[in-house]
C-alpha cells in the first residue's frame, strides 16, 4: 500500500506551488484532443478505482460518477487518510453542490490554488473540468511529495526515472510523452527493481505494442499498480498525453519507495537480530564454562578437604605426589579458563553496552564474584591441603621414631625383668647360714638399688606410650597392651621386692658376718652397669633433626659424652680392683670363695664385655653423626639453591607487575600497536616460564628432602606461584582493556585523534596514576573538556554524569568508563523506538505484524528467531496469527528505553 498521508505536511507545499499553477491553466485546445481525453480518462479513472476499491467502491465513468461529490469526497479521506465534513444525501442540485464544494475547499486547504475549477461544472459533468481536477488531484496526493536532489515534482520524478533507467539500452528517458511509447522505459523500471519478473533482453524497440503489454500485466499481476492505459492509446497517437503518463509513472515510483523503505526496515532489523544473536551465543558460552569450571571445583574442594589419616610416610608421600600432579597437571588449564571466562565476560558486557542493551546477569550462583569466591575457597582448601600433608608427615615421622624408641626400650627393661619374679619369690634364705643370710639381704638391697635405676626407664616408656596415644598412632592398642603389662609386671616386682626385704629383715638378727668389699662391689657395680647400659641405649638411639643447628648440638652432646669416658674407665678400673682384692685376701687367708659374689649378679667379666660393647658403638655413633650432618650440609645448600632462584623470581615478578601498572597508564600510539605490543610483552613475560618450572624443580628436591624452612629467602613457593599467576592475569586483563577500546572506538566511530585526547585528559587528572578518577579529579577532567559542572545547576548534571560513570558510588570512575560515557555523548544508536519503526514499515503501517510477513522480508533464520520470541497480538484490532513486534522490540533494549 502506498502511504500518501505524509502527502499532507503543507509546508512543502509553497515549493511546487508555482508547477501546479502551471499544470493548472488547461491548453484547452489540446485538451479537446480525442486521443488524450481518452488517455486521460483510462488513466485517471484506474487511478481513482485503485485508492477507492479500498474503501469497497470504484467508478466507471469519471464525469458522472463525481457529480454528486459523494464519492469525490471518499476518494480525498482514502488518499489524505483525513476526515471530511459529513456529506449532504439529498439528491437536489444543491446537495450535490455543497458536497462539490466541501471536496474542493479540503483540496485548496492543503495549499492548491483551483484555477477555472468551479462545484457547478462538476456537477454538470464537465469533463475537461473534471479531468481537470482530477490532475490537480494528483498531483497533490502523489506528485508533489516525489523529490530528487531538491527538484520540482515533476523535475524530480524524471531524474528519478532518468537514474534508474540509464543502464538500459535503448532507453533515453527525456519527458513524459514520446520518451514512453516504445514500452522500453516501462519495463527498465521493473526490471530494475525486479529483474525476476522481466526478461529485458528478450524485448524489441520495433515491437511497442508487446513491450507496453508485458509491462503493464507485469506491473498489475505482482506490482498491485492496475493497468491504466492500452498499448494502442499511447502507439496509436503521435505525442502520448503527458498527465497520463505522469499519472502511470509515479504509481511506479510509489511501489518501488516503498519496497526500498520495506529493505531499508528488513536490514536494520536482521542487523539487530544478528547482534542479538550473537550476544545471546556470548552467555550461553560463558553460562557453560562457568558451569563447568564450579563443577570442576565443587569436585575439587572435598578431595583437596579430606584428611584420612595415612599409617606410614610412604603411603602419605603418595598423597603428595598426587597434590602435586594436581598442582603442575590439573589446575593451569584451570587458571587459564578461570582468566579467559573474566576476559568473555568484559566483551560481552562491552558489547551489550555498545549495541544499547541491557547488561547482562548471569544465572545464580555464576557470577563472576561467586567464581572468584569459589577460586578463593579452592586456593585455601589447596594451602590447607598442603599444609596438612607436611604436617602429617611430621607426625607419622615423630611417630615412628617414638614407635621404634618405644619398642627398644620396652625389649630392654622386659630382657632385664625376665626372671626377676622368681628370684623373689624364692626362699633360699630360710636354709642359708648367716653369713648367707647377710649376703641376701645386702644382694637384696643391691637389687632394690637397681630396682630403682630402672624406676627412670619405666617412667619413658609409660611417657613415649601416653604421647603415641596423643598424636594416635595406628597401632596404639598394642602399644598400650605392652606397656600395661609393663606397669603391671613393675607393680607385682615392687610387692615382691617389699615383700623378700622383709622376709630377710626378719632373719638379718642371725646373720653377722658380710663380706665389706663384696658388697661394696656390688653397691658400685650396680649403677655403674647401669650407667653402661644407659650409654649404650643412649649410643643406639634414633634421632631426627631438621637443620645443622640440630645436628650440631647432637655432636656436641655426644663429645661431651667421650670427654666422660675417661673418668668412667676409671670406675671400672676401681670395680675391677674390689674383685681383685676380694681373690688377694681370698688367697692370703686360704678362704675357699663358694662361687660367685652374694650380693650382685654383675660379674667383672660383664662390666668388661658391656664396657668393649660400648666403646665399638662409639665410633659407629661418630659415623652416624657425621652422615647426618654431611646430609644436613646438602639440605643446606638445596635451601641456598631455591632461595637464589626464589629472589630472582620474586624479583622479577614484582618489576614486571610495577611495569605493567606504568605500561596501562603511558601506553603510546594506535590501540592496534598497544595490543600488539602488550601481546609481545606477553610472550616475553611466558618465555620465563622455564625459570619458573626451574623453581618447581628445586623445590621439589627441598619437599623429598622434607626441607620445611628456608633462612635464605623470604619466598615461599605458594607465595611465588600466586603471583606469577596475578601476572599472568594482568597483562591478560590489561590486553582485554585495550580489545574493549578497539570495540568502542570501531562501534561509535570514535577517531584515533579522540581517544588520544581523552587518554591524555584522564592521564593527566589522574595524578597518583592509580588508573581511575576520584570525584574531584573526574569534574576537573569534565571541565577541562568544555563540560558546565560547575555552579548550581552544573552540580546537578555533574551528579547525573557520575550515577552513569559509577552506578556503584564507588567514589572511582575507570577509563573505560570515562570511554563509554564519552563514546556514547558524541555518537548515535539504536534505540528501540527505531526499530518499532522498521517493523511498522514491514507491517505495512499495521499495529502487529503476521508471520508471512517477517518470512518474506527477512532471512530465514533471523525470521524464525523473531516468530519464536513475538508474543501473540492482544490488542482491539488483533487477528488470528497476529504478532506483537513493540514489545519484542521493547524487550531487546530493556525497559530503559521505553
């Protein structure tokens, strides 16, 4: 349908005024030829039929059927989409003159002067009046508003058709009369705009009549323009009547403006379709990797939170072997996903706010906060993961040591007690002499004596048995089975010891005689092979250090230790002179010895052998020692080795990061050269990689060597790797930045010279180069760009600037804010009431649109896209399948726009 209420704006009326006068003043001897007046009244009469039949009427003979103004008067409300005063029904002379005359007066108020065109000739069927009116009719409603480069109507209507024709051969379009009759200039018209509907090579110019044919049943077939002369009215007469080919001609222009409008309308839609589109493709992929990266998380975090405790070291060591495979294997591409699915997130959201949508929230619990809370949660299970593990293996090592010491000296004391019961228990004494008696009970007393040294060993290991019970070790229960039986068999020697002291004492009247130096052998000898046996036990004992401190001290213990052997050969020496004088008066005085000494079972000859035992395990002690500290020398210089690398590292990673702060806030030259230098920086920073596996290298070695601390550098491993990743985050942030730059300077058309000049605007109001903007600084920076924020009313606009820049309050405004704000006060966009407008061009001016219609105009996809989201038409004028564009259209920008 060709919309002429826009015909009705009555300011461009003065500019064709004078034309019309012109068109106006009848060549009335011209117009009393027979071969125009017939022209003219197909012409015009198709004319009218095609603008009346959509109000359900049309006329056959065009100076009668207007006589009674009746249907005069619906032909100028179809064309004008305007009201006209009621019409008289009466069938009188005077009825039909003032139904004339209201028609005539609506044409001379939109601007048209009626020359000799007077309601009585109308009446009276004057048909050069008639015809008359009619043009002026026409040109009015479908002329005057056709222009071309600031031409007349007329003017215009032929530089129209002189441009869409001036391809064709054989066409030469210079009037509206003789340029026609071959038909040619017809069918170049169509097949201009519809090449699928005219073979143009197939025509000849010696065959009009065939050409003016085929045009005009092309045209009324698929073009809706009815057919408004015969091929023999425009060949039969030698100057086709101009009016009417006027007439014909500007159906053709309406027809093809209005397809052009429809194309226009379809393309700025499938343009914000395809941004749609893609924007919408954009979520769905950040939605899934987020997904996946918290699924990926939520699976981590109870692996990394259990804490199964493992029986041995070894099978702890697994443990951490799989933490570290996790570390080195698993969690980079983790990393990487994590910083690429921030990256997604900025261009998207950039994007949306470029293409003028609403931003866009990710589904619950898929922020980009709860992904960073999530990372945050995983980094601390993975630090309390790993600090478990040393932690464990400590306490299994301490375990172990205190397991294996515990065993030892449980062996000991059940070897010295094995026999022990039944030698209390028996009652020699009650058939002994006196002199026998004597000795039992000073034997008694040396056992009571070493019963009480051994008071100390039972005492550890009750002590070592209550600490493997705290720090639960696996195999508890039978270290408190041994242990309980060890109190207990102590608590039965104690009774039994009371108990034959007491049998003796009761005895000790009868007995007088005793051996002096026997006993006191016996009284020296006692400690004295307890004092060895504790020396050996001592020389045997495991021991676990973590430094050359440690080991150090151990060696100095133990050389005090040989400074005493002197002073304790000399007690044995001393011992052995008892025994020696005991056999001098033994074999002086011709005693003969009954056996052994009475009072103790220690013999000279177990002093000697425990004494050569213990002086072989000194030297072995030495050896062990000086394994230990040859090993804490390597460990040393393991922990020099990290910690050199570890500084370097560290070093580096904290210029680098100082660096990139300097390169975000200098960068020089186009955006395109600041991304190519900032992703050859970011190749140059990965080229270090190697010296950060290097690292991971060494401390390896330091964690199988169970290295723990580290006084060389203050670095530690976890330390290093955080901010290598920060790094490695940065500069991928910082080329993200410059990327979103691009997109805003190439989607708002914002010049080289712009951007340069608002990087060097923020730059030099951000004094303390922290990359935003305070409050203050940022109103400076608005003033300095021509911005009226300072008196009264500017607080207001400046406060309306800020709520746009820093809808959080923040207090901050970031470059890319600042860019956005200033992109969007210098440059144009879409809105949805433009595209409300395009639907309505493609609705042919309905309030809904139908499905047929968005599959004829757009491409099949984006046609399909607009179908699956329209809701179904409610309004008053709703029909079956009708469509709701304005609310979709509304939808795609947010309420915002409403």
């Amino acid at each position: 349908m060709v919309d002429y209420h826009a015909a009705n704006n009555q300011s461009s009326s003065g500019a064709v005024q004078t034309y019309m006068e012109q068109e106006n003043d009848w060549d009335r001897d011209l117009l009393l030829d027979p071969a125009w007046e017939r022209q003219q009244r197909k012409t015009f009469t198709a004319w009218c039929n095609s603008h009346l039949r959509k109000a359900g009427t049309q006329i056959d003979n065009i100076e009668e059927d207007f006589r009674d103004g009746l249907k005069l008067m619906l032909l100028l409300e179809v064309i004008s989409g305007e009201r006209l005063p009621k019409p008289e029904r009466g069938k009188m002379r005077v009825h039909k003159i003032n139904n004339v005359n209201k028609a005539l007066n609506f044409i001379a108020s939109k601007g048209v002067k009626l020359v000799s065109i007077g309601a009585e000739e109308i009446v009276d069927g004057n048909v050069k009046m008639t015809l008359g009116m009619i043009w002026t009719i026409i040109l009015r409603f479908a002329i005057q508003d056709i222009s071309v480069e600031e031409t007349s109507a007329k003017e215009g209507l032929l530089l129209w058709c002189q441009r869409k024709t001036a391809p064709y051969k054989n066409v030469n379009v210079q009037n509206f009369h003789i340029s026609w009759k071959d038909g040619l200039a017809f069918n170049a018209l169509i097949h201009r705009h519809r090449p699928d509907l005219i073979d143009y090579d197939s025509l000849r110019k010696d065959d009009p009549v065939t050409n003016l044919n085929n045009a005009f049943e092309v045209a009324e077939k698929h073009l809706d323009i009815p057919k408004m002369l015969d091929a023999e009215d425009i060949v039969g007469t030698v100057r086709p009547d101009e009016k009417a080919i006027m007439t014909y001609v500007s159906s053709f222009y309406h027809a093809f403006s209005g397809a052009q409008k429809a194309e226009t309308a379809a393309n700025r839609i499938c343009k914000v379709l395809a941004v749609n589109q893609e924007n919408e493709q954009m979520m769905e992929d950040y939605e899934k990797l987020a997904s996946d990266l918290l699924e990926w998380i939520r699976r981590t975090i109870p692996w990394l939170e259990n804490r199964n405790q493992e029986k041995t070291v070894k099978d702890l060591q697994a443990k951490q072997e799989d933490f570290r495979d996790y570390r080195c294997v698993h969690k980079p591409p983790k990393v990487q996903e994590k910083c690429q699915l921030e990256i997604s997130f900025n261009t998207l959201q950039t994007k949306l706010r470029l293409s003028n949508r609403p931003a866009f929230m990710p589904s619950e619990g898929r922020m980009v906060s709860d992904i960073n809370g999530a990372w945050h949660t995983l980094e601390g299970a993975e630090k309390g993961y790993e600090e478990w593990i040393l932690s464990e293996i400590r306490r299994l090592e301490r375990l172990e040591h205190l397991a294996e010491k515990f065993h030892q000296k449980a062996a000991i004391h059940e070897s010295w007690t094995d026999g022990k019961e039944a030698m209390l228990t028996q009652k020699d004494y009650e058939t002994s002499t006196l002199a026998e008696v004597k000795a039992l009970l000073k034997k008694h007393e040396a056992f009571e004596s070493d019963l009480a040294a051994h008071q100390d060993r039972v005492e550890q290991i009750a002590a070592i048995a209550q600490e493997l019970n705290q720090l639960d070790y696996y195999d508890a229960a039978n270290v408190n089975a041994r242990c309980q039986k060890i109190c207990d068999q102590w608590d039965i020697l104690g009774a039994l010891t009371h108990s034959r002291k007491d049998s003796l004492e009761r005895t000790e009247k009868q007995l007088e005689s005793i051996d002096e130096l026997y006993l006191e052998y016996a009284k020296r000898a006692a400690p004295f092979n307890n004092w060895m046996e504790g020396a050996m036990e001592d020389l045997q004992d495991m021991f676990i250090v973590h430094n050359i401190v440690e080991i150090q001290d151990l060696i100095t213990a133990h050389e005090q230790f040989k400074s005493t052997l002197t002073e304790a050969n000399m007690e044995r020496e001393a011992i052995q002179s008892i025994q020696a004088e005991v056999q001098k008066i033994a074999q002086s005085n011709g005693i003969k010895l009954s056996g052994s000494n009475p009072y103790t079972t220690i013999t000279p000859e177990s002093i000697d052998n425990k004494w050569e035992r213990a002086m072989a395990m000194v030297p072995q002690r030495d050896n062990a020692l000086q394994e230990e500290l040859n090993k804490q020398k390597s460990n040393d210089t393991l922990r020099a080795t990290f910690a050199t690398q570890a500084n370097a590292v560290g070093a580096y990673i904290k210029d680098k990061m100082e660096e990139i702060g300097r390169i975000s806030i200098e960068m020089n030259g186009t955006l395109e050269d600041q991304l190519t230098n900032l992703k050859e920086y970011q190749t140059s920073i990965m080229s270090y990689m190697p010296e950060i596996n290097k690292l991971e290298g060494y401390h390896q070695l330091i964690q199988e060597a169970l290295i723990f601390d580290n006084q060389y550098t203050k670095y530690t491993m976890e330390h290093l790797r955080v901010g290598w990743e920060q790094l490695l985050t940065t500069i991928a942030r910082t080329i993200n930045e410059v990327e979103n730059q691009i997109l805003t300077r190439d989607a708002k058309g914002i010049s080289q010279e712009q951007l340069y000049e608002y990087r060097a605007s923020f730059n030099h109001f951000d004094k303390d180069h922290s990359g935003a903007l305070m409050a203050e600084e940022f109103k400076a920076c608005l003033i300095s760009l021509g911005y009226d924020v300072e008196n009264d009313k500017g607080d207001t606009e400046f406060a309306r600037i800020m709520s746009i820049v820093d809808p959080n309050g923040s207090g901050a405004v970031t470059f890319q804010a600042f860019i956005d704000f200033m992109s969007t006060e210098t440059t144009d966009r879409d809105t949805a009431d433009q595209v409300i407008a395009s639907f309505k061009i493609l609705a042919a001016d309905k309030n809904y649109i139908m499905a047929e219609e968005l599959r004829r105009e757009l491409p099949p996809d984006q046609a399909e896209y607009c179908i699956a989201r329209m809701a179904p038409y409610t309004g008053p004028d709703a029909v079956p399948g009708a469509l709701d564009y304005m609310s979709f259209s509304t939808a795609l920008y947010g309420e915002s726009d409403l």
